[in-house]
C-alpha cells in the first residue's frame, strides 16, 4: 500500500457540522462519464482500484475482503491489490481479467463519475464501443514501457467514432521506467503523430503509476519534471457542459398519454435542443405542424425543456402522433428517409451480410430494413479504409454500410447528433444486439440504386451531348422553379419559355399539371408520393438536357432533401435553382387558382405552407422577389444567369 | 445566460424514466417487483412521476416470505393506496406456513421463498418485463449488469452472454417464456437514493430509523426479536439497543447496526462517516465468496 498521504476530502468537515449544507452541494454536482481502455496488463483495472481508494469510496469490509483476495488471486504478491477492487465476476478474477463492462461510480467535492470499466483484449472491440456509446470522456491507458501498441490506436479510433471529444491519456507504469521524462515525452509524440487522423477536441497526457498512487490523486513526487495536473483534477475539471447539440430541438415521441379526455401528452426524452411553449413544431413523418401547448412535468408544467429531461408536451392541435414519431422545429427539420448510410460495429460471431435482414432500433422506433451494401471495411488499427470489396463484417470489424429500410425514419447524422443518429441493429431470430451504427453525413438518393433489372445497362451512342449541344448552339440545362403556391412560378416559367423561344432556343417547360395528368398521374400528394414525383421529373429533365435541350421545370417542390435529390439526378453543373421568394400571405391574397380559400375553408386538408411546411432554399442560385421586381425584371435576372453560365449565347 | 444544466440526481431521475417509459411502451405484460425497501420506494415514485398525470400502467409484485417486518406489511398497504397501484403478492403455496429461516435455514428459506417464489409468480402471471431496485454499485457482481438484463426461460442469467447495451437503445425482443429484467436505478449509489428520498419527500419504513428495538446477538449480528416465532435460547432476554436497518428483508436474516440517526440527514451523516459497506448487513452475502453471482445465475434478483 501506498505511504503516501491520502487525499484529503475537503468536505468531511462539512459532512460533520453541516450535513444539510453538504446535500445541498452534492445534489447540485454535475455527472462525468467515463470509459477506461487499454491493453491487457496496462494496469486498468490498478487504476480504477487506485481512484476509488484514493477517494476513500472502498470500505473496510471490502477492503479486508480484497486484502484476502489478494494473498489467493493477486498479482503483487500477496500485498494490497487494488484491481481486486473492480474486477468483478469469478471467471475473470480466475483468469485475472476483465472480460465485460463494468460500472463504478465514485464522487468527489466536484463532480460525481461513472466509470466504465472497458477490457483490454484485442478482440473486445464491441464491449468498448458499448462503454464509449454513453461516455463523455476516454481514458486511453498506455504501458511506459511499451509505448504505442496496435490496441492504443484500435482504442482511439472506437473512441472517435463513438464520438467522444475528450481524451486522457495516462502514461502507467512510469516506476518501471525508472520515472524517465524522455520515455514520456516520446510516448507522447508517438501518439500524438497518430491521434491527428482522429476527431477529438481535447486530448491531455499523464505520466503516472497507478500502482503507487503517482499523479492518479495526489502529485508524485518522483516526477519534478512533470507540471501539469493530476489525473483526478483533471477529470473534475474538464468542461463538458458545450458537447450537447443544444441547437436542433429533436423529441422522439415514447408514449401517448391519455388519462382523460382533456388531456392528451406526448412522452418523451429531450433528444437535442431546447423545446419551448409556443414553438411550432412538426411531427415526422406526417409533417403535420402544431405548436407546444405546455411542458408537463410530475411537479408542474415548465416553459422549457432541455436534454436530457423527460417531459410529456401537449399540443394546441389535434395532430396525429404517436410512439416513435419525433416532433422538431418547423424550420430546422431532420432528415427523413427510408435509407441511409452509417459506419457499424459488428458483435456477434455470425458475420452481418449483404441482402441480410434486420430490425433496427433509432430513437424510441423498431423498423424492418436490409443491409444493402458493404461500402468498405476499415482497418481500426491504421485508420483506413481497407482496400478491396467487401461483402461481410466479422465480430469485431467495422465498416461502412448502406441500410434499406421498410418505412422512413427521422434522423440526423451521428456527428451532429448522437441521440438521433445512433442506432442498433437486432437478430430477427435470436433477437441478440447484433451490431451498433453511427448515421453518417452524406445524403443517399434513390439515384444512386442500380436499376432494377440486372440487365440494363446505360446505352452510349455514337452521338453525345456535346454534339447536340452544339448543333442547337446552346447548352442544355435545368432551370428549377420552387416557391409556394401563388409565387409567381407559372407567371415565370411561362415568360421564360416565350423570351428564350424567341431568341431561337430551343426549351421545353415542365409543369405540375402536364407531368401528373400522364406520367406521374398514378402518384398522390403523400410524402413518399412527392418524392417520387420529383425523381421522376429530375430524370426528364436529365434526359431533355442530355439532348441539348433548356428544361424550365416549375413544382412546389417544398422539401430541401427532394430539390437535393433533383440537383443530383440532373448533375450539379447543369442545375440552376430559382427560389420564388414570396411571403404566404402574398400568396394567399394572390390566390389564383382559389386554393388557399378552400383550405380555409376545410375542403382541402393538405397545402403546402398552411398544414404541411415548406422548406425555403438556403443558398438558390437565384431568388426573385416578387413583391418587388414585375415579372419582366425576374426574367431578365434568370436569362443573366443563363449567359453567364454559357447556356446560351450573349 | 441559461446553461441548460441538470444535476446528476436530476439526470438519474429522467434516465429513469426514459428506461421506465420504454419498458410501458415495448412490454406485453410488465411487472415492478416491489420489496418495499427504500429503493423499491424511490423506484415505484419514478414510475409515478413517468406516468402523471396518468396512472401507472401495470402492477406491483411483491414476492412475500411470510418472514418480514411487521412494519414492511404495514407500509406496503400504505404504497398501494397512495399511488393508486395493485400490489399482486406472491407466497410460494409449497413452502407457505412451513419453510422458515429457523427451521430451515437461511440458504433453504431464501432458495425456497424467495428465488424459487419469484420464478413461480412470473411463471403464474407470464410477465414478460420485470423491474427491479438493485444498483450496481452494491456489490462487485452487479457492475457488470445491464440495465435490460435477458432471462431465458429458466429465469437464468448467463453473465457472458448479455446483450450489448449501447446509448440508451435499449433492445426489448424475447421470444415467449423468456424475459427481461429491467434495472432503472442501475447508475444510482446509495447516496443518490438517500438524497432523491429526502428530495421528493418519499415515506419510508421507519425501519431505517434508529429507535430502541429489541434486539438479540447471534454470530455477531444484532438481530430484532420482531415476533415470538423468534426462538430464544434458555435464559435468553432480549437486549433494547438504539438500531436501525441499512437493508430491510426477512427480519431473522437482517442485521441492524446501533445508530444514533433519526433523519435521513443523520443516516447519510453516518453513512459518509462510516468505513462499513452496506450490504453487510445482510447475512445471505457470507454464504460463500462471490455467493450473490452465483444466486443471480439461479434467478434471485
């Protein structure tokens, strides 16, 4: 046992004279997750052991029980072992290691922390991906003695995917190296040199030996050299407070309550962002919108809710909603999509496959979807993505894969949001936890599915665009009409199409009614139904533009990830958004079909702008005013762009 | 500015609920084991507070040894009326007014009223998620335990075969005859429960008071002389001792600890300044090393 004085709880006065005063700050303390990694005999467990006792949460009993352990399972010989403290399960005590995680909670002045405790052997990926799937922090142990090891960079890099942003790593073992300055200093440009692949926003280093106590609690006196803090200061310190996504309000819905016929609330858990009364809000997938009525809580209602607080929110409308619908501001939706591609871990000793299926478990929903592809395995040791085709994931391997689901889900990238990016993925036989998965940025089209059939194959002929680019004198291209109804799309589109036919050039106008009264005239107004519709036009248009032709395509279009989509089929250089700018009550006053007076007036359920958003471009390559330029003005503005752009002659 | 913070007992507390909510939704057939112990308390008021202003939406299950403190009984009558729940008790009908700790032993009573009760009353009912109090900080054994801990349908733990738990997905498949275990208190210490009791103003037994109560000595453990099934040795008088229980269960299994505390304040007071842990008190952990590993293979919670 160390010698060394123990630290000294500062308020065991405070527990003495004024035990309510010390509830009250104890209450008040904030929660620090931690994971431990390191490699087998990296001296983990040690550690832990070390901080609990240090911190005086190991009591009598249990110590007398550990110091008799230690004379029949320990490694030091027969003196006090503080691994027997944490390592848990008799199996393991057996074969002297840790084989699960495990927890261990201990608190000090400052801050309460829950450890979890992560084995060390090479094939365990999937038990530290579980410990860093809730963890603020990593405490990355490395052997003084052996530097650097594949496991330290496997560990790192779990880490990171997991995402978290906080990394300690302790240099153990430094009694062994003599307490060596240089040792650590290389161990430190060693890691460093790799962990930059990595995205962690703080990383510290510290030269310790759990074993003996040095600069785990207490300041060693053995390293002089060293004037940083101890590992326990360091983790009271750290600031976590700005990891949240505080930004995207995300509430997947858990239960509806009805205890009686005033009351119907929503359960849930604040995902991400803060909810307030009167924030309107909109429920996915249906996109219907409401506003937040109150916040209900068991000891009174609220005004605002943040995460991770578990509230019942009451709407002002009788919108539909149920368990694993997820409300979200109107203007700051999630994506929603039935695919989308994610980085997996895989845990189970049966490989996931292409075209295997599963359930997978995302916020408060289970959906049915398919393991469509296995972009590319990644090497956890180097950083990289294996080379080669991949069409498997073993136990333990991680990968990047492409998932098919049965229905639309609501989600964000994991980057930006751990609680509605994560995801699990569920044996539909054995119902075992199979795999974990992370959603990543990149928005997937259906464009991007091979074609049904295996026997088509894309037809090039002698003739390309270029020629009959040139033959017109012209080049073909998209111009993409989006605004409400009432914006002035038709009023545009129309003169557009009069202007560039006069001057000689050749344009085709595609509309709402002369595309669903033919080819799309099998698809409705649902969600997925405006999905396709714009698919379908964005091919068209492909087409039209291929043979040289200038597309004038005028929709509603409200949803960013459809014109997305669009801009995708018919590429990026020939796409040319136009943005109607006009407010919903021009559009409304303006009303030229005499829709909005039929909504008003209940006989139409579904409108863009009044029940179901619209969602404004962010950057369009052009926006019109209609409020203050006339139709000849807007015009002229696109036809600019259109020479700029080489489209058609100056 | 607002720092959108929470304290940790408040983060403990909506964690709780989220897992409490998710069991109401995903469960055919849940059911809240019930001891009437402190932190059976502390989690039969989170599952009123996930509900309100509804009701809980399954029952109570209190799996009873015939063997407790009278004023366990007492207080369970109270819990059921104040939160408006059904408190189902389960006797087990082959050792009901004939297995006892003293007749039996403690490891036989416990195995028969206590581990086999509880498979037997899930068993009856067909319960298909099962809440419980334990925490894991209360013994070395239960670090390791999810917070859905799966059953087969022996009612067996396999601790090398759990499923991975990952962010708070918790997976709630079982096939038929199988079960989940569900631990929403798991990230509470035994501080966190004492404060969030004295926070929310949750009644307890007064059990964990200390109050003069009769008491004799056996293999070192005061043990309170709760009834005259109690034998006495020849000459034997109970002793009047300051005491209070650290744990409740069977009252000839239970050990009390002398203490001055009357409050919660001075329980915690005592607790932080005390170098004893507290399942101690508990005389089924000294049947053998790792001896609550090897009863939760068998089914006991």
């Amino acid at each position: 046992m160390s010698d060394q004085s123990k630290y000294e709880i500062q308020d065991e006065a405070l527990i003495r004279d004024d035990i309510a005063g010390y509830l009250r700050k104890h209450e008040e303390k904030d929660l620090l997750r931690i994971l431990t990694c390191g490699s087998v005999d990296d001296g983990k467990s040690t550690l832990i052991g070390r901080l609990l006792y240090d911190c005086k949460m190991i009591y009598e009993d249990q110590l007398a029980a550990v110091t008799r352990d230690s004379k029949v399972h320990g490694t030091t010989g027969g003196d006090f072992d503080p691994a027997l403290l944490t390592d848990g399960l008799k199996a393991e005590r057996e074969q002297g290691i840790t084989i699960d995680v495990a927890y261990r909670y201990f608190s000090t002045d400052k801050r309460k922390f829950i450890i979890a405790d992560c084995p060390g052997h090479e094939q365990y990926t999937r038990n530290m991906a579980t410990g860093a799937s809730t963890a603020n922090l990593a405490v990355i142990l490395i052997d003084a003695r052996l530097g650097v090891v594949t496991q330290t960079k496997r560990h790192s890099f779990i880490c990171s995917l997991l995402g978290i942003k906080h990394v300690a790593v302790v240099v153990n073992k430094m009694d062994l190296v003599d307490w060596s300055a240089e040792t650590y200093e290389r161990i430190r440009n060693e890691y460093n040199a790799f962990v930059s692949r990595l995205d962690f926003s703080d990383i510290h280093f510290f030269p310790v030996s759990a074993l003996a106590g040095d600069n785990v609690v207490e300041k060693s006196e053995n390293m002089p050299w060293y004037d940083g803090s101890t590992l326990l200061h360091h983790l009271e310190s750290v600031n976590i407070a700005t990891d949240r996504n505080l930004v995207d309000m995300r509430f997947p819905v858990q239960l509806v309550s009805r205890p009686n016929l005033d009351f119907r609330g929503y359960a849930g858990t604040v995902a991400s962002g803060v909810v307030r009364v009167g924030q309107e809000v909109a429920s996915l997938p249906s996109r219907r919108t409401s506003t937040v009525k109150s916040i209900e809580t068991a000891a009174g209602p609220v005004e605002e809710a943040y995460p991770p607080m578990a509230v019942t929110l009451t709407l002002n409308d009788e919108i539909d909603v149920s368990r694993g619908d997820m409300l979200a501001p109107v203007n700051n939706l999630p994506r929603l999509d039935n695919e989308f591609e994610a980085m997996v871990v895989w845990m189970h000793d049966t490989p996931a496959r292409e075209g295997q299926s599963f359930l997978i478990k995302q916020t408060t929903n289970v959906v049915p979807g398919v393991l469509t592809e296995v972009r590319y395995q990644m090497d956890v040791n180097e950083l990289r993505k294996l080379p080669g085709d991949v069409d498997s994931l073993a136990l333990n391997e991680v990968g990047r894969v492409h998932l098919t689901l049965h229905r639309p889900l609501a989600f964000d990238s994991y980057r930006k949001n751990h609680s509605t990016g994560a995801f699990v993925l569920i044996d539909r036989v054995s119902n075992i936890t199979v795999g974990a998965g992370m959603i990543v940025d990149r928005p997937v089209r259906k464009s991007d599915e091979g074609p049904k059939s295996q026997n088509i194959s894309r037809t090039r002929g002698e003739v390309t665009r270029v020629t009959r680019e040139a033959l017109l004198g012209q080049q073909g291209h998209t111009l993409w009409l989006t605004g409400l109804s009432g914006s002035g799309k038709s009023t545009v589109a129309m003169e557009l199409e009069r202007r560039l036919t006069d001057s000689g050039r050749l344009c085709c106008l595609l509309d709402g009614d002369n595309v669903r009264h033919g080819l799309n005239r099998d698809l409705g107004f649902s969600h997925d139904d405006r999905t396709e519709n714009i698919r379908r036009i964005a091919e068209v248009a492909r087409l039209m533009n291929d043979t040289g032709i200038i597309v004038i395509a005028a929709f509603i279009s409200p949803y960013i990830t459809d014109r997305a989509g669009a801009r995708e089929i018919v590429g990026d250089k020939s796409f040319c958004e136009v943005f109607l700018d006009t407010p919903l009550e021009v559009c409304e006053e303006r009303d030229p079909k005499g829709l909005y007076a039929k909504v008003r007036a209940g006989e139409i359920h579904q409108f863009t702008g009044i029940t179901d958003p619209y969602e404004a471009p962010e950057n369009p390559e052009i926006r019109i005013d209609t409020t203050s330029q006339d139709v000849e003005a807007g015009v002229s503005q696109v036809m600019e762009v259109l020479r700029d752009r080489g489209v058609i002659p100056r | 500015m607002a720092t959108y913070q929470i304290s940790h007992l408040a983060q403990l507390e909506a964690e709780a609920i989220h897992i409490i909510r998710e069991v109401a939704a995903e469960f055919q057939n849940p059911v809240m084991l019930y001891s009437i112990g402190k932190d059976s308390s502390v989690m039969l008021h989170l599952a009123h507070k996930a509900f309100a202003p509804g009701k809980i939406p399954f029952p109570l299950m209190h799996v009873d040894t015939q063997w407790k403190f009278h004023e366990m009984y007492r207080c369970r009558a109270e819990a059921a009326e104040r939160y408006g729940v059904e408190i189902k008790v389960w006797i087990n009908p082959e050792g009901k007014d004939q297995v006892g700790p003293f007749s039996h032993g403690s490891e036989k009573h416990t195995q028969i009223m206590k581990t086999e009760g509880l498979k037997q009353a899930l068993n009856h009912h067909g319960f298909d998620a099962v809440f419980g109090g334990a925490r894991r900080d209360e013994e070395k054994s239960r670090a390791k335990e999810r917070v859905y801990s799966f059953r087969n349908q022996f009612h067996q733990w396999d601790p090398k075969n759990q499923r991975p738990e990952l962010w708070n997905l918790y997976n709630a498949r079982v096939n038929k005859g199988e079960s989940i275990r569900v631990f929403p208190l798991s990230n509470w210490t035994e501080l966190d429960v004492w404060l969030y009791l004295m926070r929310e103003e949750i009644p307890i037994v007064p059990l964990y008071f200390a109050k003069e109560r009769p008491v004799v000595e056996r293999d070192g453990v005061l043990i309170m002389v709760d009834d005259d099934r109690m034998p006495l040795e020849d000459g034997e008088q109970p002793m009047h001792k300051k005491v209070r229980f650290r744990t409740l269960g069977c009252y000839p299994l239970t050990g009390a600890v002398e203490s001055e505390a009357e409050t919660i304040e001075e329980i915690v007071q005592e607790m932080l300044l005390t170098t004893t842990s507290e399942r101690q008190g508990r005389v089924i952990d000294f049947d053998a090393a790792a001896s609550m590993e090897d009863k939760k293979k068998d089914g006991y919670f």
